[in-house]
C-alpha cells in the first residue's frame, strides 16, 4: 500500500459531525425500545418484532432493502437427534452496487437472552451507564452503524462509496445459517465494517481466536441397575471419561481451549443409562491448531468407545481465526489516525471472543468489527453501555466512511494485501 498523506477534517467532515452531535438523545432512545424487544436467537416472534422495527429506519437509506430467508440449522437435542430449526429472515441492504469502492457493514438483532429470561429492560445505573439486554450488543451498535451511514450519505464525496448491510438473527449462535450470506458479502467488499462492543475503554479488538461447537452422542445399552447391571453400557459414565480426556487437552496447545459445557442424559437410579450426549466448546488461534485439535477430539472419541457404547461426533468449527495480519494492523493504524482527528485515542487488544468478523476476515475482506458503542459485561445480566459513546461511535464510523471515500484509507489497496 502507497504511503499517504496525513488525513485531514474538511468543512464538509465537519458539518456531517456537528449534525451527529446532537443525535445522542435519539440514538439512545430508539435503543432503549429496541431493547424492551426480546430477540433471543431462538425467539422467533420477537425476532420478527425487531426484524419489524428495524425496517423502517433501514428503508429510510438509499438502495435496495431486502429480506432474506435462511434455511433451518441443525441442532442435537438432548435425545440425540438431529433437529432442524428454523430462523427468520435477515435484512439485506444494497447501495450504489456498482460504484468503485465496497464496504460491507454487518451486524445482528438477536441477543443471548430467551424469552423467559428476567432481563428485559433498560434502566440507567447510578453511574450513568445504560444497563439493559443488548444495549450493548449489539442493538447499540446497529443504532450506530445506521446513523453513521445516513450522516454519510449527506457527505458530497458519498457517490464514490457502495456499500451492503447485512443484520442477521443468528449471530450469537454463531452464524449457523447467515454464514454463507457474509461469505457473499466479503466476496464483493474491499474493506467491512462490524459492530460489536468496543471495550469499555474504547479499545478495538485486534486478534480473535476462532470456534467451533462440537455435540458427542454416545449411546450404550439399558439394564436394571441391579438384576442385570452386567448387562448395561452405560453412555453417562462413558461421557464422564470422554469428557476427562477432553478437557486434559487444555494446557497442551498455546491458545487452544476445550470447554465442556454440558452432558445431557441420564435415567433413573436403578436403571443403567443407555444416552449420554456432551457438548462443548472450542476456541483456536490459528488453522494449524485448528487441525490439532480436530485430530485430539476424534482420538478422543474413538477411545471412549467400546463393546456396546457407540460415540458419534456432530458439529464443527463455525468461526475461522482472525490473526491481527500485516493488513489488519495497517487498517487499524489509518482506524486511529481518523479517531484522533475528532479526539478519540484508539487502542486495540486481542480478544478470544469471536463474531462476523471472523467471517469476513475468511472471505478475504480486511475489517474492523467493534464499532459498536463502549460498554461491558455482555452476555450477562450485568450488560452495560456508556451513553456518550453513541455519538463517539456514529461520529468515528461516519468519518472512516468519509476518509474511504476520499481515498485516505485505501480499500482497493488493503484488500489487496490480503491475497499477496
């Protein structure tokens, strides 16, 4: 990538800013309803509720605005069964497809939260902070990501940029169904834009390890406990071994973990279990480590079988690693020369979560995915944002979008790092 020369606010930058100074109120306020909205990933009439409302405000953008349908997911349930479940649409907006510079713009309307969950509101803590159920992440961050594009479009430079947003309803249960929609999105963009959480200082996250969930069912024979215990295999007992072996992996591998999360199955006292399924939880920081920990996990599970006890593995990994690369820390670094024109010290640090930037960092596309506003504790009742980074945040993401435009941060350049 050329050097080029330091970025500078015009009168034009300006005026999109000031506009945006006085929308904090707004933001936070159409946050709030957003939130009183339960869309939990497996929610469906509160997804399309939100779905709902985030229509409108979308369509009030230039372009093509879409719903997109995706096909069911497969999910083990505790019989261990394969069940299909179903999602509601995600929301696809397309603008100016055919101009020189592309930008993906992702995020997600549903939340970790069920319907039966207690959290359900926003209230503001004594500290000022607002405390509420994806007020951070990420209804927040979507409430920024599309003011930032309508304070854009009244930029004179935004002809030059296209751009799609893509909000999807299954974020938090890892992309299952809305994958092959971001793959199709980081195919056409030159740099993507993703809005998740900032940490509460306001640091980016750089490097994020990948994931995968992974489903073992292992099935033995049922006898009585007493009369007939020689005849039993029992399947609990065979995933208490699996799940020793599994979890001895972790220290093995530098920044691999293994997290058993659950071992569905069980019978009564004086009957020998005959099912058994364990689930757990991988993150990896690289695809090397990736292919270690695959071949840990089938030898794993070949040894847990034995006469009479089947193990059958499901799942696989859902987010590739996203490594801070050589184009990764330039794009952060044109990031922190456009915080600093409006007074914003950006930092970034590694983070072992995972998101669609993962997703979009696969499909080639350089990114910057915690553009959300500044906030903490998610996927916990103690969820939090800080009420002034709604405008930090729009004003950050409108500028980048406007120094994209202008060429200040070259796109066409940086994706061009990621295949050299």
């Amino acid at each position: 990538m050329q050097p080029t020369q330091a970025l500078q606010l015009t009168p034009a930058d300006r005026r999109i800013l000031d506009a945006i100074s006085a929308q904090g109120p707004s933001l936070i306020a159409q946050t709030i309803r957003w939130c009183a909205i339960n869309s939990g990933s497996r929610n469906l009439a509160g997804l399309e509720a939100q779905r709902a409302a985030l229509t409108p405000v979308m369509a009030a953008l230039p372009g093509e605005l879409e719903s997109v349908a995706l096909a069911p997911s497969i999910e083990i349930t505790a019989e261990g069964r394969e069940q299909a479940l179903p999602h509601t649409d995600s929301l696809r907006l397309t603008v100016r497809p055919d101009a020189p510079l592309q930008i993906a713009l992702t995020g997600h309307y549903d939340t970790v939260y069920p319907a039966s969950s207690p959290f359900q509101s926003v209230v503001t803590r004594a500290d000022g902070a607002l405390h509420g159920p994806g007020v951070a992440d990420m209804k927040g961050g979507v409430s920024v990501m599309l003011a930032a594009l309508t304070a854009f479009e009244a930029h004179p430079l935004a002809a030059r940029v296209g751009y799609q947003v893509l909000l999807s309803p299954d974020e938090e249960i890892g992309s299952v169904a809305s994958a092959p929609l971001l793959a199709a999105l980081g195919r056409k963009a030159q740099l993507g834009l993703t809005y998740e959480p900032a940490m509460g200082s306001g640091a980016l996250a750089a490097a994020r390890k990948g994931s995968g969930n992974f489903h073992v069912v292992l099935r033995g024979r049922a006898a009585h406990a007493g009369r007939d215990f020689a005849k039993g295999r029992n399947a609990v007992a065979a995933a208490a071994r699996l799940a020793v072996w599994l979890d001895a992996l972790n220290g093995k591998r530098d920044g691999v973990t293994l997290n058993l999360a659950r071992i569905d199955g069980g019978a009564p006292l004086n009957m020998v279990p005959d099912l058994a399924v364990a689930r757990f939880n991988v993150r990896l920081p690289d695809a090397e480590a990736g292919r270690w920990i695959e071949q840990e996990i089938a030898r794993a599970v070949a040894e847990v079988e034995s006469d009479g006890v089947t193990a059958r593995l499901h799942g696989g990994f859902t987010r590739p690693p996203k490594p801070f690369t050589p184009v990764q820390q330039a794009l952060f670094a044109k990031a922190r020369e456009v915080g600093a024109l409006i007074g914003q010290s950006l930092e970034w640090v590694s983070s072992g979560g995972v998101c669609e930037g993962n997703n979009l960092f696969a499909a080639g596309v350089p990114n910057i995915d915690t553009l959300g506003v500044r906030g903490g504790d998610i996927h916990s009742e103690a969820e939090h944002a800080f009420p002034e980074s709604f405008v930090e945040r729009t004003q950050l993401s409108a500028l980048l979008l406007v120094k994209i435009a202008e060429g200040g941060i070259d796109a066409p350049a940086l994706r061009a790092m990621m295949s050299a």
